[in-house]
C-alpha cells in the first residue's frame, strides 16, 4: 500500500520555509502500515499542482494534499484536484454557516473570498476542523480503474495534524486492510559507506521482503530496516533477522541497534562502568560537549569540560606545559595527550579527552595540512591518541573530529 504526500505551497519552493508536516505524517501512515513512496512539494500553480496530482494518482493508492484550502487567489488546492479528477465542485450550505458562525465569534464582518473555504469536490466527505476556518475533505474515488484515497487537509501544523490524527487515521483504518510496519535503525561509526555496503550488499539483498537504506553524514553510518507484513510478529522477525546477521558483520564498528546515538552510547557506557568524562576541546569549540549534554541525564557521567583554543588556556585549564607547545606545536599527540590527562586530574574524572587540530581555512604548514587533528583519551593508567586528517570544509573538519572523538571514547569503554 503506498502513499505520497503532497505539500502545496510557493513558499516552500524558498529558503525561507520548511515542509514539516509530512515527517509527522509519514510516522502516522507508517504506523498503520502505510508505506509513504512519494514526498511532492508544488508552488501555488494550477496547471503544476493538477499535474502533480494526476501523477501521484498514477502511482500511489493514497494521496495526501496538505494546503491550499484557505480563502486566497493562489489557495487552489480544491480546483487542481477537481480538474485532476475531472469533478466539479458544489458550495456547500452548512460549511457556509459554519464560517459565518466563526466569524461572528471573531466580532468580524467575514469578507466574501472566505466562502471558497466552504467549496466541496463532488463526493467527498466534509472533514471537520476545529483549529481552522478551512475544512478538510475525505475522497473515495477511482482512478484509471482503481481505487484510490484522497485527503485535502490544512497547511498550518495545528490544524493539519490533530485533522489528520482524528479524521484521516480512523477512515484509513476502516478501509485498508490490516498490514504492519516493523522498522529498526542500526548505526555505525566511521565506516565508509562504500565499505559498509560492499560487506552488506551480499546480506540485505537475499531479504526481498525488507527494505533496507543506508545513510551516512559525518562519520555515521545509519542502515534503516523496514518491513511490511499482515502481522507485526511476522515483520518484526524479517527485521530482526537481518538485523542480526548485519551487527555480526560491522562487529565493532557497529554501536546502536536500536537507532540509539553515539552519545547516547558513550553515556549508557560511562553509567555502566561508574566511570565519569570530562573535555577539553580546541578545535572542536565545545562541540564534543554539546552533543554529550543534549542527552537529559548526562549530568550523570559527564562532568564537563573547557574550551581551550588559546595556548594560554591549554595550559590554564588543562595544565598543558608551555614547553611542551612550544616544542611540538599547539597541534601535536603529545599537547592532545596532556590536554586529555590535564582536564582528568583538574576534574577528577575517570576519564579525560583531549582535541587539538586544525579546521582551517588558514592555519597550515608543509607538515600539518588542514584537517589534521590529534584526538586523545586518559584514564591515568594509559592514554591513547588519534591521529586523522579529515578533507572538506571548516564544519565538516569539525563534525568528523567529534564523531571520531566520541568514538574513541565508546571503544575504550568497551
């Protein structure tokens, strides 16, 4: 059973304005084992949005539209579906009160433009919404000999998903039949995605029945597993299945399998082992700590840390030798290795975590390029440091050294 959502509206086609409803509704769809195949944004042009519905009609049975019913010129989310479909559209009487109702509680006199609000496609079901002066419409129709279901509903977000969670869910529901999706995420760290796929590819490929994606930013391979079966027990063991033969193959680059985070992971080890972290970054600017503490409960294992971009503040904050950057440069394994015992001992961590590198764009010399950057971890009884030179820009440098730097944290954990 797929689906596609169709978000209408010109200025989602600008920098300046998201298409968030859709992540909500596929969760919902998915939920009722709803497959979203397509994802559409048009620009408030008849022509194009009629043409856009035409093809989701061609190859999806549900089509979601989200916006355009209000009162405006460019609203014309109503008129594309009915040319779309070949229906006319009737203006309905109560929908015509209701709206002089609403008007009246506003203490306003409703000007004439509203009354398109109440224009509804033949056979369509009115789909009531308290949030908004626009209501949504439910269509059962057929398209090219099959069935297909329509939903027009609301753009704004407080009018489209309360609409769609009590309106759209239950009639989906009555008429689909019964089919569940069972997904899971499993995530690795810093495998390219070229060698993750060439050790899975001969695995996931034998599961017909799963879907399996493969995404990767930064260091940070995500494998997405969906399957859809009459019975949840039944799609849960495909997945789960596969899940197992691909977290035997990754080994240790594997750290979730559950779609958990790598700070999620570096915590759950750290209250594992009773063991405390603190950092002290320089070219990361605190970046390493952020992520720690967007976890709630980090409190718990991460004590903290300083940002020690300075020479002065390497040896202020970390106790870093000045004869020791004066020696091997603020950028080396020795000042990282001292960054990382230095914030331990001034914080009585169990473990401290040293960065120094160099994001660019400046900062080079023949002998350390942009993107080299020296990570190290401390315990007081070993410490062990990293050396990598990340490519690409300032930002990428930096999220690649604190992915790397979480990392090595969770495997010494381990």
């Amino acid at each position: 059973m797929k689906s596609e959502i169709i978000a209408v509206g010109s200025e989602m086609l600008t920098p300046f304005r998201q298409d968030t409803n859709s992540l909500y509704l596929t969760e919902k769809l998915n939920e009722i084992g709803v497959t979203v195949a397509f994802k559409t944004i048009v620009g408030d042009r008849l022509k194009d949005l009629a043409g856009a519905i035409r093809t989701a009609l061609g190859r999806a049975d549900v089509v979601v539209l989200m916006g355009g019913l209000g009162p405006t010129e460019d609203d014309l989310t109503r008129e594309a579906v009915a040319e779309a479909l070949s229906l006319t559209l009737r203006r309905d009487a109560s929908q015509v009160a209701a709206l002089h109702t609403r008007a009246a509680t506003w203490r306003i006199t409703m000007p004439a433009n509203n009354l398109k609000q109440a224009d509804i496609l033949e056979g369509a079901t009115i789909l009531p919404n308290p949030n908004g002066s626009a209501p949504g419409q439910w269509l059962d129709t057929t398209f090219d000999g099959y069935r297909k279901l329509v939903m027009l509903i609301p753009g704004p977000p407080h009018e489209c998903r309360p609409l769609f969670d009590t309106e759209c869910v239950p009639r989906l529901q009555a008429v689909l039949p019964p089919r569940a999706i069972a997904r899971r995420t499993l995530r690795a760290a810093m495998i390219p995605e070229s060698q993750a796929d060439k050790l899975l590819a001969p695995i996931y490929t034998e599961y017909k029945d799963v879907e399996t994606t493969i995404l990767a930013h930064a260091g940070d391979i995500q494998l997405i597993l969906l399957c859809v079966k009459p019975e949840i027990k039944e799609a849960r063991a495909r997945v789960d299945e596969l899940a197992g033969r691909i977290e035997e193959t990754l080994d240790d680059w594997l750290y979730s399998s559950q779609g958990e985070t790598l700070e999620q992971i570096v915590l759950y080890y750290l209250g594992l082992r009773q063991a405390t972290l603190a950092v002290a970054e320089s070219c990361t600017g605190g970046m390493i700590a952020q992520r720690i503490t967007s976890v709630p409960g980090s409190s718990r294992s991460f004590l903290g840390g300083a940002v020690v971009y300075s020479d002065e503040l390497k040896t202020a904050f970390a106790d870093v030798p000045p004869r020791l950057i004066a020696e091997h440069g603020a950028v080396s394994e020795q000042v990282a290795t001292a960054l990382a015992e230095g914030i331990r001992l001034r914080t009585g961590a169990t473990l401290g975590l040293g960065v120094t590198g160099i994001a660019g764009p400046g900062g080079a010399t023949d002998s350390k390029p942009v993107g080299l950057v020296y990570m190290a971890v401390s315990d007081g009884q070993k410490s062990e440091v990293l050396s990598r030179t990340f490519r690409g820009d300032r930002h990428r440098i930096r999220e690649w050294t604190t992915q790397q730097s979480l990392d090595l944290i969770r495997k010494r954990l381990m």
